[in-house]
C-alpha cells in the first residue's frame, strides 16, 4: 500500500464543488453549450448525475432552461462559455426576467487580472458588470470555499419574491481551484425554504372582498403568475364557489379547463367593456392588456390585483384593492375569506356572456370548418384543436404572429401549465428551446408550433431534438413569410420583400437530416393524421404544414402598435398592404 497518497488529503476543485452545490439543491439539469473554460463542468456533471443538454446556440440553451424554470417552480439552469457565448446568453437571460421566470445563468469569463486592465484575453469581457442590467441579480464565485453561498444566492434571488433571471459568473481560476476535498464538502448545504411564503395582510384580502361582492359585472383575470403558483384547485374553487367569469392569459389557459362553462375567452372584448370589478391574478396590466385604460374596458372599472411585487401595484393605472402576497397565500386567504363576505356573480351576467359566446364560436366555427386550398391558419389550427382535445396531456408550444394569435385562440388547452409561448416580449425564436425544456422537464410528449418566420430563428434545435430522441412533434406553418408571403418588393431590383420567406420550402427535410420523419401536410386531414401517428410514436417529427401565401394578417392581432406612415396621393412611397385572410 502506498501510504503517501492514502494519508495525504484528497483534492477536489471550483468545477467539482459547483456540480456539488447544484445537485444539493436538487437542480440536476443543465443546458448549455461547452468550450473554454467550461468544458470540464458540463462533464464532471455529467458524471457525477446532472442531466446535461447540450444544445446548438446559447440562446437557446438559456430559453430550454426557462420552460423548466416556468414549469417547476425551481431555476432552471444554463452554461456558457465566456464572451460571445456570454452575450448570446443575456437574451434569454432578459426575456426569463421579464416573464418572472426563475432560471441561472452559469457563465466561464476569463482572468480577472487580464480582462481588469484591458490586456486583451481570449474572450476577455467584463461580463459581471455587462450582465447586471439583464437579470434581477448578478453575482461571481471567487474563492472555492464560497461556491455553496453564491448558489446559493443564485437560487434565492431566482425564485424568492417575484422571480427572474439570475447570472452567476465563474471564472476560469475558480473552476480550477483546488481545495481538500472533506473541507469543500462542509461547505455544502441545501438552501432552506428557497421561496418563503409571502402571506399578505388580512386587511387587504377583506377589502378586496368587500369590493368583489359588490361588483354587478366581476371578472377574473388568470395570468403566467398563477399558473407559476401552482395553487390550481384554489384558484378553482374560488372561481367555482363565486361564480366569476374568468379570462386566462395565454399561458395561463388549461388552469381551468378553456372549455369551463365560467370561461369568458371568447366574450372578451364584451367582457372587458363591461366589468366593473376585475380582479388580477398574477397577470400584469401591460402592453397585452392596454394597460388597464382606454376603450378596452369599462371606464368605471375597479381593480383587484394579486401579486408578489409590491412595485407591480399601480404600475398603469390606479389599483383600488392590491393583494401583495404569494399567490398560494392569498388564494387560501380569499377562499376562506368567503365564509364571512360571501360573493356571487349574478346569472345576469352570465348570461350575457353566454350569448355573446354563442355568436362568437358560431362564427369562428365556421373559419375552422371552411375548406381553402391551399390551407389557412383557421382551418390547419382546426385540425390541431382535434389533435389536442383527444390528447388533453400533450404540451403545446406556439410562436409566430398569426399562427401564435389564432392558434392561443383556437386550441384548447385542459391543464394547467401546458401552453408556452412568446411571452411577455412576443418573441420568435424561443419555440424549439421551450419544447425541448417540456420535453426534457416532463418526459411527456410535446406539440412545437411555429411560423415559418419564427422557426428559423433556431432551427438548428432540430439537430437536439434527434440527438436526444424527444418526443416533440414540430409543425412549421408556411405562408411564405412574416405574416404572409405575398407582400411585393416596392422598389424595382427585383429582391424578396423585407416580409418574404421560402412558400415552397421542406422544412420537413430538416428533421429528416437528423434521422427524425417528416411529413409535408396539404390537407386539414394530413394534419390531424399526421400528429395523431407523430404523437404515438414518442419519435422526432416535423410537419411542413403548407398554407397559402394569402394566409395572415399584418402583424397577427397587434397590427395596431406599428407606426402608421403617411398613405394617400402625397405619400412618398405608396405602401400598398396585403391584408385579409
Ligand atoms: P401574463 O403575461 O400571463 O398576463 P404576467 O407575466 O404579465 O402574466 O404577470 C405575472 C405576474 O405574476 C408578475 O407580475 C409576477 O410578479 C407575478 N407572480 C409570479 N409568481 C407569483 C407568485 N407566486 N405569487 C404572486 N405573484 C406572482
Ligand atoms: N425578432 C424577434 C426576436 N422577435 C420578434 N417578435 C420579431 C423579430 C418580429 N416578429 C414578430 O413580432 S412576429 C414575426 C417576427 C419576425 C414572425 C411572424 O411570421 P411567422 O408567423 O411566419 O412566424 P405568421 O403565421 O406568418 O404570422
Ligand atoms: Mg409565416
């Protein structure tokens, strides 16, 4: 026996002690894209029990993440190399900051000495400070022996109070660090309680009541947050014992089922106009809800709204009831709260949704069951609504304009947490990472809708999709272009419009590259036939879903937030538009 190296300490180092202080914390996923300095922690992950997803673009490593982080309630983690791989990391980065979505950034950056005086290392950055306007927090791990606090502050400032983005900086000497291995391991432990309940002030719930009870016209809004919360049969069981109309956010849907008799998804525009008293439940009174103002709603409208950050309250507009407070919280607080301030929606209000519900899915009845050939996005989303309510369990992932608008309007959804899409920011690109987070985080089957445009922001995540055999059928929907594909060039050389794509492109083909099937659609039939036999198959697929070019709206349902140019005889450029369906 060789006595020296039995009695001499053990080593370990920052990338083992790293990998240690993740999996303590039970965050045993990593995406990521590897190179210089980080190459080693993806493997000693790999080995030591973190499942690691190694992905084609750190962007989309960083949105995979996020899906996980929206899903489970627990930062989802990603790596980057320094620099460029860095900066492809702020995108996600940001966009999960803006959702409230908890996710880690793990970036490698080079030595500090170097990049401080501007030496010119390889991919020198300051990325600490670079990184600090893109997430609710930024943090770098120096010396070895606090690796376990900075996860640990990494893991609170994500998912503590209103969630978000987190960036953990780690150097290239502190990956490579040594320390005696027993001494590291003391220095490991499991956050306590990472998101404490956040229980708001009795008063406040009893005022909201007190207001709620008495509404003539209440609504109830459900937002990403509520979904996030994951409080479903509490926010169930007020809706249902008070009788309030509700209307879901896109991805709130599934909460209650979108077919709920108290759904008023399709009598919103009635439903806004006319409540008196709407209550907020973790939905934010932004852009996508005109901001609590204007000819959308009710002028006399009262607000309710529930949410974790007090800095949310009064954001747009005057919040007569804020509940500041966890949504779980408040939630068990508002249904118990019933017992003394009873409310109920009166049936007068419900029936005059009822009715404009009727008319409503009468006529969009009709644009899902009208043959067009080549297809448009109401009959092509017909079939996928088919799909989905046989297979209320598959997980839908939507971007694009038109095909995110119509289809967020189309497809049902029957479970919470089911639906993820562009988001807060509307943004393209994110598809394809989302559906390999859902797939990855659940192990269910996953349905990846794209526009064409949206599709090629990242379809290299195809290449993922094969390698990792997913279960996640991708459908691109081709019109030709960003919101259509028949806008003309208005100069004379003869080039593509800005707006124009590939009409006649396979992109089916690209999943055939990687070993996966494809299949082109022509037919609402194709449709339905081919994601029934994609979704059995638990294998990679990708329809090529062909409509005509003809198929869209300017901008999807948002047309109204582009700058209106000069138009008319003395306009300098007659910009004619395409524009109906
Ligand atoms: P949507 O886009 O669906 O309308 P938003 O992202 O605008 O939803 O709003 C989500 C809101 O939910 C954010 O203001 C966020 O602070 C809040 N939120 C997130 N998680 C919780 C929670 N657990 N409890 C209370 N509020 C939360
Ligand atoms: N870049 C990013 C990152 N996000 C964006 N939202 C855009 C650009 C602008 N944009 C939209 O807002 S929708 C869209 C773009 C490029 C694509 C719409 O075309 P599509 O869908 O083919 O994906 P439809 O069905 O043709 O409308
Ligand atoms: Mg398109």
């Amino acid at each position: 026996m060789n006595t020296q190296t039995s009695s001499a300490a053990q080593l370990t180092d920052g990338m083992h002690i790293i990998v240690r202080s993740l999996l303590e914390n039970g965050l045993d996923k990593m995406y990521g894209v590897v190179g210089i300095p980080v190459t080693d922690l993806a493997r000693i992950g790999q080995a030591k029990g973190i499942r690691y997803i190694g992905m084609r673009h750190e962007s989309d490593a960083g949105n995979a993440a996020a899906a996980e982080g929206f899903l489970t309630g627990k930062p989802g983690v990603f790596l980057t190399v320094s620099a460029p791989g860095f900066l492809n990391g702020l995108v996600p980065l940001k966009e999960a900051t803006e959702n409230c979505w908890p996710v880690i950034m793990i970036s490698g950056s080079s030595e500090r000495e170097l990049v401080d005086l501007g030496e010119g290392d390889y991919e020198g950055l300051d990325q600490l400070n670079y990184a600090k306007p893109f997430c609710k927090a930024a943090y770098r791990i120096d010396k070895p022996e606090d690796i376990a606090v900075g996860v640990a502050r990494a893991i609170r400032a994500a998912v503590s109070g209103r969630p978000g983005g987190v960036y953990l900086d780690v150097p290239a000497a502190l990956l490579g660090a040594t320390m005696d291995q027993a001494a590291a391991e003391a220095t490991i432990y499991k956050v306590n309680n990472p998101a404490p309940a956040m229980i708001p002030s009795q008063e406040s719930v009893t005022d909201a009541l007190k207001l709620l009870s008495t509404a003539k016209n209440p609504l109830i809004f459900l937002g990403k947050g509520a979904a996030y919360a994951q409080c479903d049969d509490l926010i169930r069981k007020f809706i249902e014992e008070t009788g309030i109309p509700f209307l879901p956010m896109s991805m709130a849907k599934g909460l209650l089922p979108d077919d709920h008799p108290l759904s008023a998804a399709s009598a919103r525009g009635l439903a806004m106009r006319t409540a008196d008293v709407v209550m907020m439940i973790g939905a934010r009174l932004n852009w996508m809800l005109n901001f609590g103002k204007g000819r959308h709603w009710n002028e006399n409208v009262k607000f309710i709204q529930l949410d974790i950050d007090p800095m949310e309250i009064d954001n747009s507009r005057k919040i007569d009831a804020p509940i500041v407070g966890d949504i779980k919280s408040s939630m068990t607080l508002l249904v118990e709260g019933l017992k003394d301030i009873p409310v109920k929606a009166s049936q007068d209000w419900q029936k005059l949704l009822d009715a404009d519900k009727v008319k409503n899915d009468a006529k969009f009845s009709t644009r899902v069951t009208t043959v067009t050939n080549p297809m448009n996005h109401y009959n092509a989303l017909g079939a996928v609504k088919k799909v989905f309510d046989k297979n209320p369990d598959l997980y839908l992932v939507n971007e694009g304009a038109n095909t995110l608008d119509d289809c967020r309007d189309i497809v049902n959804m029957q479970l919470p947490r089911h639906r993820l899409d562009c988001g807060t920011w509307g943004v393209m690109g994110v598809g394809l990472e989302y559906a390999i987070g859902a797939a990855i985080t659940t192990g269910k089957s996953v349905v990846s809708i794209h526009g064409d445009s949206a599709f090629g922001f990242d379809g290299m995540e195809v290449e993922t999709i094969c390698r990792y055999k997913l279960p996640v059928c991708v459908m691109v929907f081709n019109n030709g272009g960003i919101y259509r594909g028949d806008f003309p060039n208005l100069g004379d050389n003869g080039d593509p419009s800005p707006l124009t794509l590939d009409a006649t492109a396979h992109y089916e083909k690209m999943m055939e590259a990687f070993g996966g099937k494809g299949y082109f659609a022509t037919t609402p039939e194709e449709v339905e036939q081919f994601m029934t036999e994609a979704i059995a198959s638990k294998k990679p697929a990708m329809i090529n879903v062909q409509l005509s070019i003809h198929s869209g709206v300017e901008s999807g349902h948002i047309g109204n937030l582009n700058p209106q140019p000069v138009t008319g005889p003395l306009a300098e450029t007659n910009l004619k538009k395409a524009s109906s369906k």
